[in-house]
C-alpha cells in the first residue's frame, strides 16, 4: 500500500512539474533512475515506476505550454520510428501478445526523445542535467565504495542475493551500488565521467568544475570496483574522441598514460599476491564469450530477417518467466549480435543509421555553439555515444537499465538548439513549430 501511494504521488510530482515544463519532469526521471536498484531491499515504489513516471510526463507535454524559440535536430526519429515498427512487427509475428515486454525493453525510452522535440532543452536545462548527474555519480560511487568496505556477507544480510546482485571476481567483490547489478553501475560512472570531464575543461573556473575534478578519483575507483572492464574501455574509448575533437592534449596524456601503465603493470603483477590485478585483468571472459560468438554468427546467415525481437538476452528470460517455460535462453553479451540475431541484416542498418545520423547532427552542432556549455555538452555526448558505441561490443547495452534512458535521452537534450541556429544544422522539425516565425 505504501508503494502505491509512493508512487501515485511520485507521477504526481513529476505531472505538476511536467505541466509547467516538461523538461523539468524528465530531469526529475533522470535524477532518480539510478537508485531504482534499492528498491530491491526497500521496495519504496512499484517496480514500474519509472515507466509510470514517462507516461505522466508525456501525459503532460500534451497540455503544457510551449515554448517557440528552440527546436530539437533529430533527423534520426523518422528511422528510429521504422525501427521501432519493423522491431515490432517481427516481436509480435514470433512472440504474439508476449511480445510487449520485448518491444518496452527496445523502444519505450524513445518516448523522452518525442517530449524533446517539442519541448527542446534549453541551456538551462543541460546545465542543470549535468550538475544532477555529477550529484548523483558521487553519491553511487560513494555507496559502491562502501559495499567493498561492508563486503559481500554483510550486503546479502539487507536482502541482496549472491549470484544474482553480490558477484565477485576472483578475490574481488564487485560493487553494484544502488543498482541491481556491477554493469549499469560501471557504465553509469562511465557516463558521469565523460560528461563531467567534457564539462568541467569547457568551464574550468566554476565551481562545479573545480569539485568535479576533486571527486572525480572517487568515480574512478567506484567505477573500477564493478571489475567491469568494458566501462574502461568506453571511458578510454570517449577521452580519445575528446581529445580528436577538442582537446588535442588529452592524446598527448593518454599516451604517456598508457605508457606508464605498460612500464608498472608488470611490477604491479609480481607484487600482487592476492591475484586482484589477476582477476581484474583477466581475458577468461572474453575468450568465454569470443567463443560463443564465433559459433553463434553463422545463425544471422539461417536467419536474414532475424528470429524475431525478444528471442535473445534479457528480455527473452522475461518472456520465458512470464509463461513458465523451462526453455533456455541465450544472453548474446553483445548489442551488435543481438540486433543481428533478433532482427537480421535490416535491423542493424536501421540501427546503424539512427546512431550514425545522431553522431553527424551532433558533430555539425559543435561546430556552431558558441555557447561553451551547450558545445561541451554536445561534445560530452557525442563522446558518451562512441562509449556507449564500444561497451556495447562487450554487453547487450541497451537492455541495461538506466543506460538505456540516459543512451536516448542525451542526444535529443543536446540537440536542443536556438531556431536560428537550426538553418545551420539541418535536420527534421515537427512542421507545427517550423511554421512559426522565428
């Protein structure tokens, strides 16, 4: 009954605020979405919370007043919008009405997308998303912390189950803070790091910077005691695209970086008697999976047009728990092969095409912001999606909850631009808001 009333009163909230500016409801959904794993031990809200709280907003969207002075650059929708239908129809031809789960899991976090494009962020807006999401990243990195302190024993008394959220590496726990497993934490960290490091370079004398580079050890380490080694990857991955696109020097320290790393990481080795850095740098992983790879892809050839959306990873446990079969399910640990599998050749052009159309708008965007906190935080996430991009080789990304929020989410905020800087960009505008004098 408390749930109940919790949540009523959350989507009321978020309906109050969404009336008076949508943005504000979305920033609000963006604000609590990380700590959607304690619910697990404090079940404070129903677990369709955050799906509940999207609707509200866009239930409030449709009445709240607009603004006519910004647009939204998503020429990428329409393809995302034949995604969407083509993910859909296959689910549905192979799963029937089992089918809904699948397409929420794939799409439903498209819908923050539709409310950004008639109610475009400002630069208000991103400016306030960005120190939410470094308030937020410092307090899970912080609980991250303290879980390796507490250890594993002590997590599994508050009602954390072994094998499912307590996971450990070798010797090494690994932390999944307020999350309900080690992955969404360590990307999270990931995508607060990026955004922050891009943020802070373009205004190094505010405050916020200057905090944000003396915590951002703590979401370092935070981020590295989820032993997810495809979040290092994608951080490493989004400083080298900072470094190609703004700051050239950050190529510079990455190389003296990765050649200190290379002289003291044998030292380190011999001096590990626990076999920590062992686990942590282990390629059993990876050779597990190369391995299952290798013997799954000659199955995207029997299968052109794919066996349909919701066949593979997490989404298809769901579906197998929701009708009691005992059939087992195949987790493809890899975004690229599951679209493949689940959608064929189609899907993944459609797939490549929204991102690399995404990629380019906000490409052209940093070259005519003249402001240094809307251009950093296109560069910021341009950065995140090339992260996303990589990580994604190594776990299916867009089934993990909230990255797949945050994945759909930045890319439209950025996009958010002045209409007279719309010309220069190109790109789709409803035809309602394009009609209006600028």
């Amino acid at each position: 009954m408390i749930a109940v009333l919790a949540t009523l009163a959350l989507c009321l909230l978020t309906f109050l605020l969404g009336v008076r500016r949508p943005q504000w409801g979305l920033l609000t959904i963006a604000t609590l979405v990380p700590f959607d794993g304690v619910l697990y031990i404090a079940p404070m809200l129903l677990e369709p919370w955050k799906e509940l709280a999207v609707l509200t907003v866009a239930l409030a969207a449709c009445i709240a007043p607009r603004s006519r002075d910004r647009v939204t650059l998503v020429p990428w929708l329409p393809l995302a919008g034949v995604l969407v239908l083509y993910g859909s129809l296959s689910g549905v031809l192979v799963l029937g009405i089992a089918a809904a789960f699948p397409i929420k899991i794939a799409y439903f976090y498209l819908i923050p997308v539709l409310i950004c494009c008639f109610f475009p962020f400002t630069r208000r807006d991103k400016d306030l998303l960005i120190s939410l999401l470094l308030g937020t990243g410092l307090v899970t990195a912080l609980f991250g912390l303290w879980q390796q302190v507490v250890g594993g024993w002590a997590l599994a008394d508050l009602g954390y189950e072994w094998n499912e959220h307590i996971r450990t590496t070798g010797p090494l726990l690994r932390s999944f803070s307020t999350f309900n497993q080690p992955f969404p934490f360590a990307f999270f960290m990931m995508l607060v790091l990026v955004m922050g490091v891009a943020v802070a370079l373009a205004e190094p004398d505010r405050w916020r910077s200057r905090i944000f580079w003396l915590v951002s050890p703590i979401l370092l380490v935070g981020m590295a005691s989820s032993v997810v080694r495809a979040a290092l990857i994608g951080l490493l991955a989004a400083l080298l695209v900072l470094g190609v696109v703004m700051y050239r020097w950050i190529l510079q320290l990455l190389a003296g970086f990765l050649g200190l790393v290379v002289l003291v990481l044998p030292l380190a080795f011999l001096a590990d008697q626990e076999g920590r850095l062992a686990a942590m740098f282990s390629a059993t992983s990876l050779l597990d999976r190369g391995g299952h790879w290798t013997q799954t892809l000659p199955q995207m050839l029997v299968h052109p047009f794919g066996m349909g959306l919701g066949t593979t990873g997490s989404s298809a446990e769901r579906v197998t728990e929701l009708s009691g079969s005992l059939q087992g399910v195949y987790q493809p640990d890899n975004q690229y092969l599951k679209i493949g599998l689940e959608l064929g050749l189609p899907g993944l052009v459609l797939y490549a095409l929204v991102i690399g159309i995404a990629m380019m708008v906000l490409h052209r965007l940093i070259r005519i912001q003249q402001d240094p906190l809307e251009r950093a935080f296109t560069i910021g996430t341009l950065a995140m999606l090339v992260a996303a991009l990589g990580s994604a080789i190594f776990a299916t990304y867009l089934e993990i909850f909230p990255l797949d929020f945050y994945f759909w989410l930045l890319p439209a905020a950025a996009a958010g631009v002045s209409r007279t800087a719309a010309p220069q960009v190109g790109g789709w505008i409803p035809r309602r808001r394009q009609a209006q004098p600028a």
